[in-house]
C-alpha cells in the first residue's frame, strides 16, 4: 500500500514538472521574437516531454487503467518526426510539408498518433530503394469536423491486386518471409479506435499515397475578446502557477492565485471569481477536501480540478461541483479550451 502511495506522489510530481516545461514551451512560442528559429527545437521538447508523461503513465502512474485524452496539433509531432528523419536521411530523402497553420486538434494519446505518422513515414522512406522524395500535407475538410494528412512518396509502389493486403498483419512490402516492419496493421488499428478512417493510392514504379482522416476539434480563436472574467488559480508549485497566471492575463482575463485550499477559502469569503482551476494535491488542504467545504458553503461557480495521474480519481468527487477534470501534463491551449468552454 505504501508503495502504491509512493508511485502516485512521483507520478504526480513529474507530471507537474512536465505541465511546467508544456507551459513554458507555450510562453516562449508568445515571447520569442524569431520564433521560427527556434520552432523545430521546441516542438521537439513538447514532443518528449508527452511521450515520456506517457511512458510514466502506462508503466506505474496509471492503476485505473483510464486512457489519458489530450487536445493534440498533429503538426507538431509531424515537424518532430520530419526533423529526426531529415538528419537520418539528408543523402536519400527530401521531404516536403505542407502543413494547415489552422489545422483543428485532434483529441487522444499523444503516443497514438506519434506512432501512426511515424510508422506512415518509415513505411514510405523503406519504400524508396535510392533516392526520392516524400510529400506530407494537412488539412481540415471543408464543412466537416474532421483532418486529413496525406503522405505521399515517389517510391516502388504496391501492385494493385496486392492493395487489399497492405493493412493485414502478415503483409510487408519488402521480405516476404518477414512479418511487416512498417506496422500498417497497427497504424489502421490505431486510427479506427479513434473512429478514423486510412486508404493507401499506389501504381508500381510511381510510388504511393496515404490518406488518413480523423475527427477533430476545432481550433481555438487566436484571441479572445476582453473578457473581463475572475480566474482563481489554486496550485502549490510556484512557477506552474506564476507561468498560467502570465498566460491567462495574456488573455485579458483577472487572475487571483491560491497555493493551497485554506487559501481559496479565505479568497471566497472576500471575493467568488468567475472559475476556479484547482490542483487536486496540494498542503495542508489538498483540492478534494477544498472542493468538500465549498459545497458546504454554499458556493456556486464553474472548478476545473487538475490532475496529476488518472488514478487519482479513485475517490468519489463531490456531485455536480467539478465542471471540469484536465489531466497533467497539459499544455496551455488544452486548458484554454476548457476555460472558454466554461466562462468564454
């Protein structure tokens, strides 16, 4: 039992330093000047900062077996791939991105996706046996809640009557004698537990096309207008806090900060904002027993509880109070979304 205790307070603790390196991220993409220059570098980071939260996550954070779902650019994981394979590949493959700056989210694991691109774009570059190129392109279809993202390479081709084939399990473009390397069975498997959809296009001797479309959510407005809205934010670690308190302002709402939950009591008898984002683990009172005498009290406003882990929600919340839950790590616009879902 012990030992449970111990694993969740570490997940906990490195996913808020991960949520502190997502924000900051979010922070320097506003500030820096040139933020082209040093664009590839951040994404990488954001990149390995999810997939290490994951990994944690998958082999000791997560006892509740609850899949953490997060709001993910697609472009973003693309340009990280893309930057890894273009140093690997600088002799054989030029690569060409025509990425959608609008393009709506997708909601997932990160991991997910990362997987499918990055065996999309292996499966295409072991396709070219010299030199060649690969094409990648994103959009958002007209009129519908979706993405699509084409990849398309000037490879050796599938031949038609084996089209059909390229997603089975036993299918490989090369060996025959090896079970497939490119994994396109899990690519398509991946995809449609979203409720997405892959078709591939090929003619031998021209290369081939793959075309995956999934459900979206629709990108936030660059900016919101002035909202003149009362933001509490309850959270202990001093840097998490000071960097949403900087991001939010940002958005021209009022900021009031709390580092534990006496501290948002005392804040409430003076003042109820208009939301309230509160850490479910902090000192002296920690978010579930805060959420607990707000209900008491009486206090009606929409709370955003923060979590460290999925597991953390064993307990029973109290009913109807939490409007929210946003899992650690999150980067600022996954939170954003919900604030401007909530109080606009």
């Amino acid at each position: 039992m012990k030992a449970d205790s111990s694993v969740k307070h570490l997940a906990h603790d490195l996913n808020n330093i991960f949520t502190r390196i997502l924000n900051s991220i979010d922070l320097l993409k506003r500030k820096v000047a040139n933020i082209d220059t040093v664009l590839p570098l951040l994404n990488n980071i954001e990149s390995g900062t999810y997939l290490a939260s994951e990994m944690i996550d998958d082999t000791f954070g997560n006892t509740s077996n609850k899949i953490t779902q997060r709001k993910i650019n697609l472009n973003s994981i693309i340009a990280d791939i893309i930057r890894s394979y273009t140093l690997q590949q600088k002799d054989k493959i030029e690569f060409h991105l025509s990425l959608d700056k609008n393009l709506n989210l997708v909601v997932g694991k990160y991991s997910d996706f990362y997987r499918v691109i990055l065996n999309l774009v292996t499966n295409s570059i072991e396709a070219i046996e010299e030199k060649g190129s690969i094409r990648i392109r994103t959009c958002n279809l007209n009129n519908e809640d979706k993405i699509q993202i084409i990849i398309n390479d000037n490879g050796s081709g599938i031949e038609n009557e084996l089209l059909a084939q390229v997603f089975n399990e036993d299918y490989s473009t090369k060996n025959k004698n090896k079970i497939s390397g490119v994994g396109l069975s899990i690519v398509k498997e991946i995809i449609e537990n979203y409720d997405g959809s892959i078709s591939v296009l090929s003619e031998v001797g021209k290369g081939s096309e793959f075309i995956v479309t999934l459900n979206s959510a629709p990108l936030l407005n660059e900016k919101p207008a002035l909202s003149g809205k009362t933001i509490l934010i309850a959270e202990d670690e001093d840097i998490l806090r000071e960097l949403l308190s900087e991001l939010l302002q940002s958005y021209d709402y009022t900021i009031l900060t709390a580092s534990n939950g006496i501290e948002v009591l005392e804040l409430l008898k003076v003042r109820t904002p208009d939301l309230l984002i509160i850490d479910r683990k902090m000192p002296e009172m920690d978010g579930i027993l805060c959420l607990q005498e707000i209900e008491q009290g009486g206090y009606i406003l929409p709370i955003i509880l923060a979590s460290g882990s999925p597991s953390e929600f064993d307990e029973t919340l109290p009913d109807n109070l939490v409007s929210k839950i946003i899992n650690k790590p999150y980067n600022f616009e996954e939170l954003l979304s919900l604030v401007k879902e909530l109080i606009g």
